[in-house]
C-alpha cells in the first residue's frame, strides 16, 4: 500500500523543515510500501519554498506544490487531494511536530478495513507551555478534547478527527468548499458516512495552543466558527463538546467531572474557562450574524515555534 503525508503550510520557514525530517524517518507499518510526502505552499512570503525545495533534493519522497496566492487551507488540501494517488492519506499542518512512534500508531488502526478515518492526539508542548491561566487553558483544551474521544471510541460513536494529526483512507478523499473554516470537521463528517473512525492515543502530535487570552479566544472562535458551518454544509454537527453541549448533555458533564475530580484544585481555572467559553460563543453567533469569513485564516502568531534550531533540539 501507498502512503501520502500531506502539509499544507503558510509561511512556516522555520517548522517545515524539522517536521520533514520528522516524518520522512517515522517508523510506518510494514504493509505500507512507500511514502510520499506531498507539500502544498499557498502565497508564502518567506523562506518556506526554499527549504522545501533543499529537503527535496535529499529526499526523493517529498514534493511540492506552489500556490502563488493564498487562498486558504481548504483549497490548498483540494489541490494536494487531486495530486494523491496513495492508499492512505495523512493530514498534518507545517507547525506540529509528531513524537517518535506517533505514525506508526496513527495507521496501525486502519488494519481493521472497516475504519476510514483515524484521528492522532494533539497536545501542547510541554517544553513550551505558557504558565498560570493560559498555561491551563492550553492544556485543557486538548485534555478535554481527548477524554471526550477516548469515551466516544469506546462507545463506538467516534465521529471527529483532530486537524493536527489525522489520517483518512484514499476514497474519502472530497471536494472541500473553500470557505470552509474546519477541514478536519468536514472531512471526519465525510469519513463516518465510509467507515469507522478511531481515536489513536499513542499518536501524539505536539502543538502550541495561544500564549495569550486574545490569539486563544480568536482561535477558539473560529474553530466555534467553523463546527457551526460544518453543519450548515453536511447537516451534521461535529461531535465535539461545543455542540454536544445540548445534545449529549449527560456525557460533557461527564468529561468534565473527570476534569475536576483528576484537577480539583483547578476548579477556579476551569470555572473562568467556561466562562471564557461562553464569550467565545457570544462572537462566534455575531460572526455568523454578520458573515465573517475564516476561509483564509488569520495567522497567530503565538501559536508558531519561534525558532527552527530550538524545535530540532527539542525532540
């Protein structure tokens, strides 16, 4: 079987090279045969071409395709599906970093021929997590995340990938609609209707989630965004807490409590995120009010390692 990793970046001169390296010496099953990676470059405006084009030169499994306008993610992942002719397909954005082992355990699950879809588990760096309030909130937002998968995956009801870390079987390959602002939510509702989605834990990908409550709240935002649109261009809600809230009441408060009896001293921190939440849905709702478009994302900053030689020696 064929494999192909594909990273859609912007400007990310001083990440891609690393998480190339990264992924072209990750161990992968031994049914796969082959690995491409396929690099989708949209109006970068930095050195990021550049050393894409020097790795290719010592890689002969990573390519490029060039966008000279940026014109969003979506149609950056239309262009690199078109150009796939792999098996397997893994999703993974040019500012993350997989830990050893992270893409063996993330296709191991596709054995079963019945699963479509497999989602890996962000988290925030630990060499890099903000402190105090926003240390947690970074934290929690990916712990909540992933005890609600773990639950779900064990129910069988599994119904969402991370966009961080994902993987997808080649015929649930779609057309995106460009102003989609969650690819990872549009594509998991496409892969459900194919298959079985699983949660694979061991897959762990770092990320950096916002150092400060501004870029946190605007990333929370359009995610909120975004889930709410997903609904409005498959009829379905992603199954995240967000918009299980109503619907699956009973297992939030689950995950939730799990929260506070595994962090009690933490009661403060998460009754403020909730209520940091709350305002997040308010500007989500006006965002929707008013037609804001987060088709082409606005890039922040706070997310970004700020060093490439830092990220090599971190790992």
């Amino acid at each position: 079987m064929k494999l192909n990793i594909i990273i859609c970046v912007y400007n990310e001169e001083k990440s891609i090279g690393p998480l190339i390296e990264n992924l072209v010496h990750q161990k992968i099953p031994p049914e796969f045969s082959s690995r491409e990676i396929i690099v989708v470059a949209s109006g970068c405006t930095d050195g990021t071409v550049k050393v894409v084009k020097q790795l290719m030169s010592k890689h002969n499994e990573v390519r490029i395709i060039e966008e000279k306008e940026r014109k969003g993610k979506a149609s950056a992942l239309n262009k690199a599906f078109v150009a796939s002719t792999s098996d397997y397909i893994v999703l993974v954005p040019g500012d993350v970093y997989p830990v050893d082992g992270a893409l063996f355990s993330l296709l191991v699950p596709f054995r079963d021929r019945r699963v479509s879809a497999v989602s890996g588990r962000p988290m925030q760096d630990p060499r890099n997590a903000p402190t105090a309030f926003m240390g947690y909130l970074a934290n929690m937002t990916y712990r909540l995340w992933s005890r609600l998968m773990t639950k779900l995956n064990d129910l069988g009801q599994a119904a969402h990938c991370s966009g961080e870390f994902m993987a997808i079987r080649s015929d649930v390959k779609t057309l995106i609609p460009e102003e989609c602002a969650v690819d990872d939510a549009y594509i998991a509702i496409v892969a459900k209707k194919k298959g079985l989605i699983k949660f694979a834990p061991k897959a762990v990908c770092y990320n950096l989630l916002p150092s400060n409550l501004v870029d946190y709240v605007n990333q929370r935002r359009r995610w909120l965004y975004g889930h709410f649109q997903t609904k409005r261009f498959t009829g379905e809600y992603p199954k995240v807490l967000d918009t299980m809230v109503l619907s699956k009441p009973s297992l939030v408060l689950r995950v939730i409590t799990d929260e506070i009896v595994e962090r009690p001293g933490e009661v403060g921190y998460l009754l403020s995120a909730i209520v940091v939440e709350a305002a997040i849905y308010a500007l989500s709702i006006l965002d929707h009010v008013f037609g804001r478009q987060y088709g082409i994302w606005p890039t922040i900053k706070s997310t970004k390692y700020a060093e490439a030689k830092m990220l090599e020696e971190k790992f």
